[in-house]
C-alpha cells in the first residue's frame, strides 16, 4: 500500500516533504560527515538546527519575549508533574479543570505537598461538556489554574462558542496542556503563565515536548527537587541540561518551518475550521448512522471521536476504511467507536476522502 | 564530504546498515500506509516493534528473568533523580562513589528527603584513578550503592586491573550508571539491583534510554511521587504510561539487532580490547606529544581523554583530523584537550585511521 490518510491521534501524520527531508538527511547532514542524530548536541551544526527551530516556534505562535521556550525529552505527563514542582509551595492550592481523560490524568501527576482543588470537572456528563466559567469554584491565591486545552480522547476543546477563551483567572496565572491543538489556531500567548505540549500531535515526532512560560514564574521556589525537574536549570542551559532528543528537535524544527510556509497558524485556522466543518456535517447529516455526542459549542477541531449506531459494524468500518487508504480511524479504548484526528497534517483532501467513505459505507450498511 | 570516522562521546557514531534501514523506512512501514513514526505506539506494527527489541535486549545483556527492562523517554540524569525516588525512604541513607563529572551530577537528581553519603570519591586527584575498594566507607543498611560503570568524560572505568568488578557491597543493591558501556562486554547483570543507560552511545539514538531493575526492588515505597515518576506503574503499562519516544526505541532496536548479529557482547568485548590498546598504545608510544593521565588499572576502553604536549597545536590537530575524515575529537570543555570515543559502532578501520594520523601529526610538529 501507499502512503495513506493517517487519522491517528498521535504519533499522527507528518508532512511528507518533511519526512523526506529526514529521509535526504539520515546519513550525512551537509557535509559534516555523519547524520544529525550523531552529532554533538553542542556543536555547531545541532546548535543552528535547535536556534532555527526556536526561532522559527516563537514566530509561528508569537511567542512574547517575557516567555521562555523550553525543549524537554518526554511528553505532556512529564511537564504535568514539572509544574507542582516548580511552580508550588508547600501548602499552595493548585486549581484544576478537568474536561477529560488527559485533565483527568494531570491528577495523577502533583506531588502530596500540594492542596489539590477540582474547580470544575466535566466527568459526571461523560465529558461531552465543558463546564461554564460562572460555574468554576477558583482559590483565591492558588498557584496557578490548570486547564486541557482540547481533550484528545473526548474531542473536547475550548472554542468560542462556550465563551471567552481563554478563560479569565483573574490574578492565578492560567496553564494549559496544548498538545493536541498548538498551532491550529492564532492564540494570544500573553493570557496564559504556561502553555505545554507532547510534539506528536501538531507539532513533530514524539519524544520532545514545548514548555512556553512566562519567564517572572521561574522565580517561584517551588518544591525540593533534582536539578533535572528544574525549569530554571532548563533554561539556563539553552534546553541542553542534559543531551536532548536531537533527532527528535531537529524534525520539529522541519514541521515548524512547514507551518509557516503553508501560511502559519492563521492558515491552519481555516483549515480546522473548513476539516472540522466537514467532518461534523457528515455525522450530523447521517440521520443518526453515525453520532457524536459532544456540546456543539465546544466540539474539537481535532480530534472528532464517532460511534456508528450498530457498533456491531465497527470491524467492518475499519476493514473498508483501511481498504480505502484511510487508517488510524479505531477509537480510544476508553470510548470506543472511531476517533478522525484532523491535525495540521491532514489535508482537506484526507477529510473528503474519509466522508466519502462513510457515506459509501453508510449507503452499504443503511 | 562522505562519511567519516565520528568520535564523538554521545550523540555518537551509529552503525551505517542501521542508518540505512531507518532510511529506507522513513515514508512507509511495511504496507502499513505510514512512517513508523507516525503510528500509535498500541497498534500491532510498532507493539510488535516494541516487544522484539525488548527481547533482542535481553538476549543481547543476558538480562534473568527476575529483572524488569524500561524503555523510558529522556536519558540518564532522568533515571539518576527517579532512583532515589523510587528505592529510597524519608531518612533512609543513600551511598555514592563518585569517580568523574557523571557520578557527581547524579548528586544533583538527588530527592532532599535522603541523607548523601559520599562513599569515596576521585574528585582530589583529578579523578584520574578509582579509590580502592577496600577505601569506600559504605553505610550498613544503605538504600542503595551507586556507582559510574564509566565516566564519559574523565575516561575512567572499572576495570579488572583494578580489583573485583562490579564491587561487592554486601546486601545493599549496586546500583550502575552504564550509560556509556553498556554491551561492551558481557556482564553478570544478577550482581546489580539497577543498571540504567541512556542509549546515545552504546544502545543508539538520544531520547531514549534503558532500565534493568531487580523487580523484587520495586516493591518499595520510595518517595511519594508522581505517577510519571513511578517505575512500577511504567512496568505495568508496558513502558507506555505514556507514549513512549517511538522512533527511537526503533532505531534502538535496529542497533541491538546488529550487535547481536555482530557477535554479541562477547565480540564487542574483543574488540574494545583491540581498539583500546591500539589507542592507549599510541598515546603511549609518542614519547610525550600525546599523554593520557588516568591510572591504566582504570582507563576506560570507551572514552579515551588525551591531551598534546603542545596545547597550542589542539586547532591545527583537530582541523587535520576533519581533513582526514577523523570527527567528534575535541574534548570535553570541562577537561579540554582532546577525547576519542569508542564505542561498539566505531570499527576497528577507524581507530587504526586515528592512529596513523596522530602518528603523521606528530611527524609534522614533534
């Protein structure tokens, strides 16, 4: 088979002309005589690829210059725990809006000596909601308030017509897990303390991670800990405290500079809007064949879970699916279903290409 | 230029075949439709990915089946700060013996809950030998020894010459940072409570690295942590509690497939002899122009440090060295001067290669 529409959640699809290029590169980068995977993070030939990829992230997402941008191996979960440590006192109260699995598992990450408060949770309406910001039970003082930016396995995201976004928190600085929708859309950076996200959504392969934050936040004392849990020694250190994933920061740099070629984040907007737009409309239209089941106000652009009303055809949607050359459809085994993640790599053409098949397969099926 | 020699300490030298085999699967895995790198790290191609490389490691170290083996994103400044939070308890004493950069870093990743005990400790004399054993003041009833199997930088590694290796510290679990030697010999792994390695040396590329933990260890308490933190809830999950840096763990992967089929460590073993006497015994054999200062019971067949008489001529050695197609030889900023890796994918052609031109260097300026 050839390459196919890849609708997987993430790893997700990459450009291809950037993983051509990674292909161009494996052996020898210029004429350096060896592969960037092989280099010294500290020489200069990494050292260009990870100031270009910085650069070329700052301009993408209009980065302030009162924010640091950090490069971390690992994911999301990594920089979940990272915050507690470095950003709360022992004692402090950390406000947390859970809107699903993955707010749900930040839980998981915050060290005993932090007071945890559920401000909101979406969990009792299965998700399929956010919470109105009226009805948020903040802490005065808290440390920071917490939210998941879109939901990856419920397709839930914070969108204009649930209101304001980003939510306002008043003094509390706002933290917000990014993974699934950085770059999708123009946003104005300057409203949160700390945006972070797992590249293997939008933003290259897995194995980095992004941690934007604003830079007077790192004097905070936060909790003991190893020197390598420290954003300040991050940082100090250019993101090279320890030898970072090179490989991994030099792809994201490719997919950085194919963001803006393609017309950058206000392009991506169109397209998640002209994707989405797709993709919900034929769900919608099925009469009922397929469903999905969130708040219309705050459906993801990215990540569209769906359920066929006989599920026992499940099997057989994702045979025909895959024939089709459209692959990575298969739900979250917390949901089920199917799941179409919709990321800046997905061309339109992957969309109409998948709705067409579920018209055809509703048409077999009906 | 075409491919040289590359000597650098990490990210180092990859073997060509195993460059060229994640080329040529850079765009399409199989007829799966897509990149490896682009594929959920639960569906069947890269589960399959997973679990072989998993057992070609086992094969390749003799790992008992009493040990557990992690595939943990990051590298081993990671592991160094989740060893005392997963084996040690409030109070409990941890001991260290530190023998050059690495071992003392790892002081750095230590919870503030434990008590240090510097055990013994190289720092005086430059750590250009190893305190003997007998020297060591151990702490009865420690959580844990831990020791530097090799010292990257200062070219330090336990070695026969210098007494019964690993060390014998009674009931108290050895814990070895092997980041840089792991599978250059065979090892008796049921000597050791933990073995950790980031991967860019020896196992393949950065962003990866490996733990073999006794699993009866993991049975402790530790420190209260988050889940991200917890070795047990990786075991349980596979070494996917989260998604796990895909690509590398391939690549890695590809790397112990080729050790095996180069012979294993036995082979790797043999080798490192050869190309470290050949190096050792130029250095020695130059009458001065070239010295390495570390105690030859404990020179590291991996890391080889050595310094010109003349370090006004280091710029002319190195861009000789580039010329001959010898790259990655400038030392370490901390110690200066010159360093040649050596690790499992430098053949024996490139050391000879080195050799010759540090003779004809010679010739030019002795």
């Amino acid at each position: 088979m050839t390459r196919a529409y890849n609708f997987a959640p993430g790893p997700a699809a990459l450009p291809e002309s950037v993983l051509k290029q990674a292909q161009a590169d494996m052996l020898e980068w210029g004429d350096a005589g060896a592969s960037i995977v092989e280099m010294s993070h500290r020489g200069p030939e990494f050292m260009e690829v990870a100031t270009r990829a910085e650069a070329d992230l700052r301009t993408l997402l209009g980065v302030p210059d009162d924010y640091a941008v950090l490069f971390m191996a690992g994911g999301a979960t990594t920089a979940q725990a990272l915050l507690p440590l470095n950003f709360a006192s022992d004692g402090d109260t950390v406000d947390y809006v859970v809107t699903g699995h993955w707010g749900k598992t930040a839980l998981r990450q915050l060290t005993p000596a932090v007071r945890i408060n559920i401000a909101a949770s979406g969990e009792e309406g299965g998700y399929r909601s956010i919470p109105a910001r009226e009805s948020w039970q903040l802490t005065p003082g808290a440390a920071y308030v917490h939210v998941t930016a879109n939901e990856t396995i419920h397709g839930v995201e914070y969108r204009p017509a649930w209101g304001a976004v980003p939510p306002d928190t008043g003094d509390v600085p706002l933290f917000a897990d990014f993974s699934s929708s950085i770059a999708s859309e123009p946003i104005d950076i300057s409203r949160y303390g700390v945006i972070y996200a797992g590249a293997q959504k939008n933003l290259g392969p897995v194995g980095i991670s992004v941690v934007i934050v604003r830079r007077d936040l790192l004097a905070r004392a936060g909790q003991p800990r190893a020197d390598i849990f420290n954003y300040s020694s991050h940082l100090a250190n250019g993101s090279m405290l320890n030898t970072p994933p090179t490989w991994n920061w030099y792809v994201a740099g490719l997919v950085f500079r194919w963001m803006l070629d393609e017309g950058g984040t206000a392009e991506f907007d169109r397209r998640s809007d002209e994707k989405s737009a797709l993709l919900y409309g034929a769900i919608d239209g099925s009469g009922g064949f397929y469903r999905n089941e969130v708040d219309p106000a705050v459906r993801s652009r990215m990540n569209v879970p769906f359920f066929l009303a006989d599920d026992t055809r499940n099997a057989a949607f994702l045979e025909g699916a895959r024939e089709a050359g459209l692959i990575g459809l298969k739900g979250h085994r917390v949901l089920g279903g199917m799941r179409a993640s919709i990321y800046n790599a997905m061309p339109v053409e992957g969309v109409r290409a998948l709705v067409a098949y579920m018209q055809d397969f509703q048409k077999r099926n009906g």
